[in-house]
C-alpha cells in the first residue's frame, strides 16, 4: 500500500504539516506577536507559519545489478540512453586500462557486445598514423556517437591534437566516421594544445531534438573540447553537428560536424577551458571556465538550417570582462547542458558554484538580454572568511521521456527531475562509496565500487511545512545611519516596498528592475546597491540606534538578504562588530559571503558568531562585494541584529517576541515506544559553525527526557541524542553522518528513536547512508510531551518540522529502517492499524473493503494441506469435494485432511482453519490482528458497515475548522488519539422498512418464503435485499456468526440457482439471519 492523502488513519498517532497541522494528538503553538509568513503574508498572535512549497521523497532503495565487473584499472560509464525501439534501455561502459567498451542493453544489464580494440585506439590501426581513446558518448534511439581524443603520429611519437567523433548502431559492430563541414575528417587543431589530455563525459552528453523535446527524429549534438585544467589551457573549441532518421525508420543519418568557434588567449595566465555548449533559437551557447572572468557564457549566432555553411557571429553574453577590459562579471560555471522542455532554453549543472542546476533562456540576436535561473540553490556552510560555497555537480543527463539526473560524484549531491522544473534530490547506493549517476531508461543507475546499481527514479510528496524561529529583541535601527559611507564608484540607495513594488525612499519612483516582497518585515532597512567594479567597499553601516550598545563577546546575529535584480550573477559580504567611538576602538567578525546567480530571489546570508574581544560599544556591519562585478545591481536587507547564534522569525526594528514554541500532548507510550521524526533545514536558516541546534524533545514533568541537537561539525554532521532521569542526565549518544561532511540549506533529516531495553536511534541527512546507535535504558521514562525545541521548552531553532509519528511499541532494526524507507504518508500510519472493517483504509467502511477480505482470504499454494483439488487453492470447490466425500471411510481420500480415516465434521474444521491467509498482524483484513485473514475477520466489517473514519484530508478539514471527529460507540483508539466517526441509522429508512418486512415475512411473491430453515430456496432482488439487511446490523444486538451458522451459510443450500445475489449480499444476508432470527440455525453439514 502507498498511503496517500485520502488514506484513514486509523489508531496512528502522528502530527504532519503541510500548510495545517494534520495530527491525531492535541497540539499547541505559541507565539505572543504579529509576524509574517515566507510569503510576505501577515499572521497573527498564536497563529503559525507555512513555507513555500518543497518536495520530500523517501530514500530510493538500490539493488546491485547481477553483472561482474573487474574492479580495477580505469573504468567508467560514458553514455546511456534508448535503443532503437525507445523502450530498451542502452549503456556504454568504457574499461580503459583494457582497451574494452561494453554494449550493455535491457533491463537485466546483458551484454549486447564487446569491443576489443588495441593500443587505445579504437578504429584498430584502421586509420594509419592516427588513434582514436573514446572519452565520452550520447546514446539517443539506437545512435551512439562515441567522442574521441584524437592522436596523430609524429617523429614516431603519437601526441593528441583534438577530438574526432564516431557513431555506431550496431552496438559496434561497426563504426562510422563522421565528417567535418567542408569535406574530410578531424576538427581543426589549436597547434598550442596539442600533447593536452582532452573531453569528459560532461562535455559531450545529450543530446539536442531538432523539434522540441518530444522529437525522436532528429537531433543536434554539441560538443565542448575541454582541455585539462592540468594542462594549463589557454583556449578551446566548440562545435556542432546532426543527425535525422526517416519517421518509421531504425537508421540515423549523420550531417558533417562544424566547428563552430576556435579560442586561445596566449598571454592568459592559464586556466581558460571550454566547458559544454547548448543548442538555442538562433545558434550555439558555450560556457566556459575556470575560475575569475573565464567563467563566462558566449553566444555563436547563425542560421541553425544551414548550419554547415551559415556565417558565424560570437559574443560574451555573461561573465567575462567589461568593455575596459580591466574588471570581469562574475559568473558561475556550467559544466554540462541539456535540452530544456521550453524550446530554445537550456538546463546545465554548476562546477563549484552554490547553483547546483541552472536554466538558460533562448538567444536569437546578439542583442538579447540572456535570462538566467536557479533551479536548484544550496549554498555549503564555507569556512570564515570565504564563501559560501558550491560544490562540482558536474554531471547532468537527459532521457526523452524519462527526465533528468544531476550529480556531483565526490559529494552527496543527487538529484532527479521529470520535467526540469521539479527537483528531487536522492541518496548514493549503500556502499558509501563515490558513484557516478545515470538513468538507465526509467530507472536510476549508479556505478560505484565495480558495481553497478539499480532504483526506481524517486517519487516526491509536495508540501507546505510549519517554520518555526526564536524570538528576541530586534536591535536594528528603524533608520540606519552610515558610520562610513560607501566608496564613490558604488552606489547604495535606500527603498521601500509599497504598493506592490519596490520604490525609491527619496521619490518613490518604482525601480526599474524589481524584487519579490519582502520575506521580512517591510519596515526593514533596504538598499539598493549598483556595483561600479573598481572597488569592493559599500560602507559601514549602524546597526543599533544612537546611544545603544551591547558586549561583543556575546553572541550576535545580524540578518542580512540579497535579491539579484535580473540574470546576474552578484556576491555580498558582511560582517558585523562592536565599535567604542569614543576610543576608537572596533572588534569585527571575518567576513562570510554570499555569491548570488539566480535572479530576483530572497537570498539570506544570515551573518552568526561572537567576537573574542572584550568589548561594549555601538554595532556596526561592514558591507562589501567579493567580486568587483561591474554593472552588478542588487538589493541589500538588514532586517535584524540582535543577540543568539540564530535569527528570529520577522520581527520589525525595534520590536520583539516569545519564542515559536509547537508542542503536542503525548499519551501514555508505556515501557517500549518508538519515535520517528522528519525536518528540513530551511533554505532561509543561518549556517552557523558548530552551535548544537535543538531540533526536538520528548519531556515529562518529573524531569524525565530525551532530547536532540543538531551540530554542523568541521566536517560532518552530528546529532547527539541525550537521556535524562529525573532531570540529571544518564547518557548522551553522538551520531555523525555516514559521508556528508557539510550541512547544506534545503537538506532533510530524518530520525528514528526506539525505546526498550536499550535506547536505538537511526539517523539520516539528505544523501547520505543511515547510521546507528544504541545505548543502555534507565527503566521506564515518564515522557508525556512533546516539542520542537530543547528539553527545557526555552531553545528554539530556525528549522522546518515536517512530521513526528508515535508507536507505543519498540521498533528493530529492521522496522526503522523500513520506516526511514517509506514515504511520507506511510511514515506517519507506520504499524499503525486500520479502523475497525475498514479494510482498504478509505475512510469508510463499504463493499469495497468485502472485496479486500474476499480477495486475500485463500492462500494460493499448490498442494498444500487443504488443497484438495490441488488446484493451489484452498475455496469453494474442495468444500464441495468434502460434501461429496462426507461419511466415506477408508484410506487415501481427498477430503480426509485429519489422515484419521473418515471424512466428516473434524476435517471440515482442518479446512475452515487453512482458509486463512497469513499476513502481518493488523494489515490488510486482519481486522483482529491475529495474523490471518479468516472468516472472524468479516465480522468486524459487519459490525461497522457505514462507519467513516478520520483521513488526513479529513484532519486537513479540522485545522480549517471543519466539524471536529467524534468518538464512535465501539471503536477503541489509544488514548489521545482523534477517534473516528461511526455514522449509524438510528432506525429504519421509510423504504428499507417495507422490503425488510417482505424479505423477513410472508409474502404472497414465491420469492420471499416466510420461514428460513435448513435447505429452504430462497431469492430476492439484490437492491431491495442490501438496502434492507444493511440495516439489521444497527438494529439487533448479535454475538456474531456461530459455527453452525458459517457451516451452513457456506453450504450455499439456501440460495436457489438462479439466484441473482452476490457475494456481497450473501455475507450481508447471513449477518442480518444470525442477528435477526437468533441462533438454531442449522447443525453443520
């Protein structure tokens, strides 16, 4: 079963948030001030705040695919796509020690060829005087076009000197060279690269469909010759070409390949590579790198149709110098391009920058004013005094049809998006191991460690999770002053958001490039900044009011904010520190920075941390960029300072507020209990160094306690689960991340505590492998609250709760992990049971859940005892056969299934027994939790026939004030726990009445005999039937269906044969009989 949001909930005990609290326990929030949402919206006292919609998925669950790979030399996978048919999924796996690649196709991984070639060169001397190392491959409907390193023989020495391209479909049967435009083989050489080593995977990916993204008909192929950084490049080239099969047709035919731009900077210092290109409306879009103005995107703009021969116009589009030639833009540095779904645009992957995934939009002219976003931002907690930084996510695939993979292979960094727009990020395979992600047709694919391994692509469950922040005293002045104005080249100007737009303070003229609302209060300081480039100074700015001051050895924050204004890319520094005027005197924190490249997005750089030197003064923060990026405008926000390691919820200058406290009242979990936990480091939170952040805690009033923090560690990620008894602390358990060793904003954390003998906690973070811990118990703890802050109620931190799910039971190892496993809705009803007949968890109990019971009560496995027909089931027809054989004796009959030598009543009891089929206590229709599905079970169906019971989206309805759920006559739920309705007719409906009575009495239609005996032929019309016998069940007080009675009711006797009951009616036919005439309704056959 996936649970999902019209799932009952049954006796679960959980509390979700999604834009309401959906919980079965009573909860309490507290917060004794006005503020704002992530949105800009206003909420009121005690009223909670929702972020912006994210997207969770569990952990996909690898399989190690069944193919012995050597686990040595060099090796790699280089492509992965479609064969021929579009269905059958393709890979090429490059041993380059040895000089193989294998052609591996279908869902098993078989080996669709071998290619032996000799002395790294792939055409086997074919071609003389040249050499050919495969480095990179695009496998797209049966085409594989291979990239090659070319060598050529010189002085009897082979140096490389470019790329050459190949294509097969044929799995490499054969191989065909593709031209270039113009006539002849081989890319034109950049005489200064040769003897470079040249291409990865991520310069020549994906393919490009000529007619949108749909297209499997034609394709364009772009391709980068990177060079090695080692190398010392100075230059690269970028280039072109195509290839188009008839609709129908299995066979690609390839047009020339054309260079498309050649560059080398001689007097470069070293470093300048081209990284991958994209094709766009009007022609090619190249990023290059390194680092500083290398990092830049150009645009070759020419007639696609004639694109053998078409004139060529280049420009830098992004990045790179401005027209003095003296300061560069900043820039990120896309690594791989794939096809966007809008045409025109593309997507690519960043290499160290905090932009994981980028969108770029269409070019047409050169004068197009090139459109830039981030799909994915997570910046990495840097060290002072540097960046906030990225990491080299340098692999991005596309899959028609299926949607995309990015992936850094050094970092725990994953991600699959369906569409471009959605992205999921997902773990690394269970070895801990460094792996290189692919989709492998609908599937992920990961090769790590000589392994490949398989996973479904994730799937998410979108939501609005609870934020919750300290409070504090917002020291910020409502009107800051300047301790030093900015440097003359920058200029930094005050506005305000009013009407709907962001307006300069002095006119309230609206800015020209505009910034989403506020996420803060809009009473907040601020600026707009417009960077000249010669200089990295914007000024000293006052934190707190005149005549204020506080002691830097305390821990401070300062919140700051910046919004790009347009597609660039801009950085913003700060740090913060306490200034005595009077002695001229200041102590400042190292700066930390934030580079920005998405645009028009609330970024917070969220500046934390105390200062060594003893001092009381007035605060101040120095503002400045990292880079001098000219043109580079943005808007800068102070919208609060004050002391903790952490910033509050918005609180406007000046003001403050109580702590965002949500706490829930816990019933009773007894002597063994398990806890999961799910949060979300918000991308708006500080990433503070090592502070032990509170993320929850359980708590009793007699100082009994377990309580967990979160801490970034220099390179790792802790948890630390404490355990206190009567207030004194008895153990405290430190749990470090499996390979993570840096927090990122938007990364989930997941917990599972499980409380017994011992205490076991399984831990989690975004991407990573679950680890384990477990220490001693202190006997049973007296824990009746719970709350997301440290144990004393007074730590709060600024994170995301998404859910917390109770057990009153100890969970193995084997039940968290399937817990860590599930998804979001599955978590919270985790070994919970279903509602009393609600077999299929729906909400209501109906014919549907018959159907459930009906359908899982035999056992299909052939030859087993009661198996009389050895049909692999035990049913209907081998009680038929007992019937037959009733009263025979001798040995070897059928229905014997006692081996006492007569079939009678002892083996019908043997085949009522095996009838049951085994499950998990509690799921399914094991309505009594025994373990079995079994006739006993149906009677839990009758009793509630027509109750409905509360589902998440029935408890969505109650936070909105919906009619509350009410406890139902005959349900019992644990303590605590929101019981479900029983809807139940108090009498009879003025219709059912009549055809009760002509069903149950004498009628002068032959179809309602008055009297029910043994053998009596009875048949009635289906619908007047049902609607009158689903009432009997609320109108008599019956102990259920005797022994007598199944034995008869299964006899099927008293049904003529044409009968138009179905089994639904017969099962409600037999309820209504026993409760309504009594017992003494039958001996057994």
């Amino acid at each position: 079963m996936f649970a999902a949001p019209d799932t009952a909930v049954g006796d679960a005990m959980f509390t979700l948030y999604d834009g309401a609290v959906i919980s079965t326990l009573p909860t309490e929030f507290s917060r004794d001030i006005a503020t704002i949402n992530g949105q800009g919206q206003a909420v009121g006292v005690d009223e909670r705040r929702f972020g912006e919609s994210i997207d969770y998925a569990p952990p996909v669950q690898w399989t190690e695919a069944p193919v012995e790979l050597l686990d040595t030399g060099l090796r790699s996978v280089i492509g992965a796509g479609w064969d021929h048919d579009g269905q059958t999924p393709m890979l090429l796996y490059h041993e380059q020690t040895y000089n193989r690649l294998y052609f591996f196709r279908g869902d098993d991984l078989e080996v669709a060829n071998v290619v032996q070639y000799w002395s790294g060169d792939l055409m086997r001397g074919t071609i003389a005087g040249e050499r050919f190392s495969p480095r990179a491959a695009i496998i797209h409907h049966g085409l594989v076009v291979i990239a090659t390193s070319r060598s050529v023989l010189v002085d009897g020495v082979y140096q490389k000197v470019g790329v050459d391209f190949f294509a097969t479909q044929d799995y490499g049967a054969t191989f065909e060279r593709i031209p270039v435009a113009g006539g002849g083989y081989g890319v034109p050489v950049i005489e200064e690269s040769v003897g470079m080593d040249r291409l990865q995977p991520w310069s020549f990916m994906n393919p490009f469909p000529v007619d949108g993204i749909e297209d499997s008909t034609a394709a364009w192929f772009p391709w980068a010759d990177y060079f090695f950084k080692s190398g010392n490049p100075k230059g690269g080239q970028i280039g072109l070409f195509r290839a188009d099969r008839p609709e129908g047709s299995d066979h690609w035919v390839i047009s020339p390949n054309r260079l498309v731009y050649s560059e080398w900077i001689p007097e470069d210092s070293g470093g300048l590579h081209a990284h991958t290109a994209a094709v766009t409306t009007g022609g090619l879009i190249s990023h290059w790198g390194d680092v500083g103005y290398r990092a830049r995107t150009m645009f070759h703009k020419f007639d696609l149709e004639n694109y053998e021969t078409a004139p060529i116009e280049s420009a830098t589009v992004y990045g790179g110098y401005d027209a003095s030639g003296v300061s560069y833009k900043l820039a990120p540095q896309p690594v791989a391009a794939a096809p966007s779904p809008v045409p025109g645009e593309h997507l690519t992957s960043g290499d160290e920058t905090p932009d994981h995934v980028l969108s770029f939009g269409a070019m047409s002219e050169l004068t197009d004013r090139l459109t830039i976003d981030a799909k994915i931002y997570q910046p990495e907690i840097g060290t002072p005094g540097g960046v906030y930084g990225g990491i080299p996510v340098l692999h991005l695939q596309w899959v028609q049809g299926v949607g995309y993979v990015a992936g850094a292979v050094d970092d725990n960094n994953y991600y699959y998006s369906p569409d471009g727009e959605q992205w999921i990020d997902f773990n690394r395979p269970p070895n801990n191991k460094k792996a290189s992600i692919w989709l492998y047709g609908d599937r992920l694919l990961a090769f790590s460690d000589s392994k490949f391994w398989l996973a479904d692509t994730p799937t998410s469950t979108e939501l609005r999770p609870l934020q919750i922040a300290p409070g504090g005293v917002n020291e910020i002045a409502l009107d800051p002053e300047w301790r030093r104005d900015p440097h003359a080249s920058n200029s930094v100007r005050r506005v305000v958001y009013s009407e709907g737009a962001w307006r300069y303070q002095d006119t309230l003229e609206a800015l020209e490039l505009q910034a989403p609302a506020p996420p803060f209060e809009s009473s907040a300081p601020v600026y707009e900044v417009v960077v000249n480039g010669t200089n990295h100074e914007l000024g000293s700015l006052w934190l707190q009011p005149p005549g204020e001051t506080s002691h830097t050895a305390d821990p401070h924050v300062v919140e700051m904010w910046v919004a790009n204004l347009g597609s660039q890319a801009a950085s913003f520094g700060a740090n913060q520190g306490g200034v005595d005027s009077s002695a001229g005197v200041s102590a400042f924190s190292d700066l930390k920075y934030f580079e920005v490249n998405s645009n028009t997005q609330w970024i917070s750089t969220g500046v934390s941390t105390g200062i060594d030197d003893e001092l009381e003064g007035r605060f101040a923060a120095e503002l400045r960029t990292y880079y001098r990026t000219p043109g580079a405008r943005f808007l800068v926000a102070a919208p609060y300072f004050g002391e903790g390691v952490a910033p509050t919820y918005p609180l406007a200058p000046q003001a403050s507020g109580s702590d965002e406290l949500e706490s829930m009242a816990l019933p009773d979990l007894g002597e063994a209990w398990s806890v999961g936990i799910v949060a979300h480091w918000p991308h708006i939170a500080p990433l503070s160094s090592e502070q032990r952040m509170p993320i929850a805690s359980l708590v009793g009033e007699d100082g009994d306690a377990i309580e967990v923090t979160l801490q970034q560690f220099r390179y790792g990620v802790r948890v630390y689960v404490d355990m206190y008894q009567d207030g004194v602390l008895q153990s405290s358990m430190l749990l470090s991340s499996a390979t993570r060793e840096h927090l990122q904003r938007g990364d989930w954390f997941e917990l599972v505590l499980s409380y017994d003998e011992e205490l076991s906690v399984n831990f989690v973070i975004s991407g990573d492998t679950a680890v384990s811990r477990q220490v001693a118990a202190v006997g049973e703890l007296d824990l009746d609250n719970f709350q997301w802050a440290d144990r004393t109620g007074d730590v709060i931190a600024a994170i995301d709760p998404i859910l917390v799910t109770f057990d009153d039971s100890a969970w193995d190892p084997s039940q968290r992990l399937e817990w860590m496993a599930s998804g979001l809705y599955d978590k919270a009803i985790f070994e919970s049971f279903a509602s009393p007949g609600d077999f299929n968890r729906d909400g209501v109990v109906d014919a549907a859940d018959y159907t459930v019971w009906r359908d899982t009560l035999y056992d299909a496995t052939p030859g087993r005892l009661g198996d009389i027909n050895s049909d692999g089931l035990i049913n209907e027809d081998d009680r038929l056969i007992w019937v037959a054989q009733y009263g025979q004796t001798g040995s070897g009959l059928a229905a014997d299934l006692n081996s006492d030598g007569v079939v009678n009543a002892a083996d019908y009891t043997v085949w009522r027994d095996l009838t049951a089929l085994q499950v998990v206590p509690g799921t399914g229709a094991d309505a009594d939790g025994n373990g079995f599905i079994e006739r006993a079970d149906l009677q839990y169906w009758i009793d509630n026939y027509g109750a409905t019971y509360a589902t998440f989206d029935s408890l969505r309805e109650d936070y909105f004030g919906e009619p509350a759920l009410a406890a139902s006559d005959g349900v019992v739920a644990k303590e605590g726990v929101v019981a479900p309705t029983v809807e139940r007719s108090e009498t009879l409906s003025p219709t059912a009445a009549p055809k009760f009575a002509l069903f149950s009495t004498s009628s002068a239609s032959t179809n309602h005999p008055k009297v029910f005996t043994p053998g009596a032929k009875v048949s009635a019309g289906s619908t007047s039937r049902t609607e009158a016998l689903l009432l009997l069940p609320n109108q008599q007080a019956g102990n259920g269906l005797s022994e007598a009675d199944e034995a008869f009711w299964y006899s099927g006797d008293w049904l003529s044969s044409e009968s138009d009951a179905t089994p639904l009616d017969e099962a409600l036919a037999a309820a209504a009989l026993d409760r309504a005439l009594g017992s003494g309704l039958g001996s057994a056959l």
